[in-house]
C-alpha cells in the first residue's frame, strides 16, 4: 500500500534516543510538514550507550536527552517526552503498559508507530532487546488497554477517557503492507540523526541511510522511503462533509 496518509495526531514509541531516527524519522517530519500533532516518546535515556571510560550514567543520560530533544525540534514534533527507564534492563511490564495508555489517552494518537516486538534479528544483526520490549508495550497499550473504559479507574477519576488507535505502524520489512513517501523530508531525517553527535562521533550516516531508505522506495517507486506493517485497529470516521 503506498497512498499517503496523515493523521491528525500521531505518536512515537521507542526505547532509546535515536531510534525514532535511524528507523521512522522521515515518515514523522513528513506528518508534521502536513499538520500532524507529532509526540515522541521515549522510553530510556539510553545511559549505557558509550564506552567512553569518562562518562557516567547521569551525565550520558543529560547528553543524550538533549540530543534526542534537537532531534525531535529539528522533525518538527510537538512534543518529546522521556520515561526514564533503565537503559539496557527494559522490560514490557504492567506499569510501563499503564504510562503508556495515560500518554496515549491523553495526547489521542490516530497513529502509533513503533518497532517490531518479534524481531529478534535485523539482517546479521542481532535487535536489541529494549527495541521488542518497548514494542511489545507499546502494541498491548493501544489495544485493547487503551479503549478499555473499565481499565484503570484511577486514570478516569482523572478526568483521562479511554482512546480509540486507528492505525499501529509497526517499523519492519516482515509482513510490510505499507510504504510511505519520505523523499521530501529524508534531508530532515539525516539533519535529525545528526543531532546524535555522541553515537554518530566522526561517523557520517548519509551514505547508509540513503541506501537503505532508496532502497525501500525503490519498491514501489519512491525516491526514499520507510516501510511498515500497518495494522488497522479502528477504521477513521469519514470526514463530516461525507454525511452531507
């Protein structure tokens, strides 16, 4: 499938800063060029992520927070907020579930992109386990928890009603059935990915990512592209002129 869509809002769900820009990056600056609400979340700070003998985990974690943070503005996303996890220990547990549907019905995402929580490898490479745990938690937060009216109480008492997800975009070439059109907005993405200066250091991604993403496009006949596995939770309402 490769007609464009764009939701009104739509938010982003991964375990550590740059994920969101080396995988889905130019698919959210495309949707916020075009008037999506654009929310990243993320859920480490990923504060284990060097082998500089110099740092620290709290001052690695203050670097990569603001990385990540100039990665979101230069995108164009509303807002980027950060969970705190335990970098390498994340698990899909029941209270990261419960955050999850709070943020969820709070900010009503149409759109959820995360990653693949089967994947276990990614070509010759083995996937981190922080990337299926936070997919797995982001999936089983859209559904059913995040609709479920019942399901906790406390965040009704809040004043927090439950959300329905129209659309989950799971990041993966297995079982992809939709391609979205970054070729307007893969410079953003690269300009995104730079702003991780501590992972990058003196490497440059611009060969690697536009091989990758012109790959992809090239499937369907794209300059640049991003792939998914898009799953239909609830299908939009038509627009109000529909019924006219």
């Amino acid at each position: 499938m490769t007609q464009q869509y764009t939701p009104a809002r739509a938010m982003f769900i991964y375990a550590h800063p740059d994920d969101i820009e080396f995988g889905v990056a130019g698919t959210a600056a495309k949707w916020a060029k075009n008037g999506s609400e654009v929310t990243y979340v993320v859920l480490t700070d990923g504060n284990v992520g060097s082998h500089d003998p110099s740092l620290t985990q709290e001052k690695l974690a203050e670097i990569r927070r603001a990385e990540q943070s100039a990665a979101a503005q230069v995108a164009g996303a509303a807002r980027c907020l950060f969970l705190g996890y335990p970098d390498g220990l994340l698990e899909p547990t029941l209270a990261l579930r419960k955050e999850l549907v709070k943020l969820i019905r709070t900010y009503k995402p149409n759109a959820v992109v995360c990653g693949d929580p089967a994947m276990y490898f990614r070509g010759d490479r083995i996937n981190h386990p922080d990337h299926r745990a936070a997919a797995k938690s982001a999936i089983d937060a859209v559904f059913p928890a995040s609709e479920m009216r019942l399901l906790y109480p406390d965040l009704l008492a809040e004043g927090i009603e439950p959300h329905k997800v129209n659309y989950v975009y799971i990041s993966s070439i297995e079982g992809a059935n939709y391609y979205v059109d970054i070729s307007e907005t893969i410079d953003v993405k690269l300009q995104a990915l730079r702003q991780h200066k501590s992972q990058l250091e003196e490497w440059d991604p611009e060969e690697r990512i536009r091989g990758w993403n012109g790959d992809l496009g090239k499937k369907v006949g794209f300059a640049y592209a991003e792939v998914y596995r898009r799953m239909t939770i609830h299908e939009p309402e038509p627009p109000a002129a529909a019924h006219q």
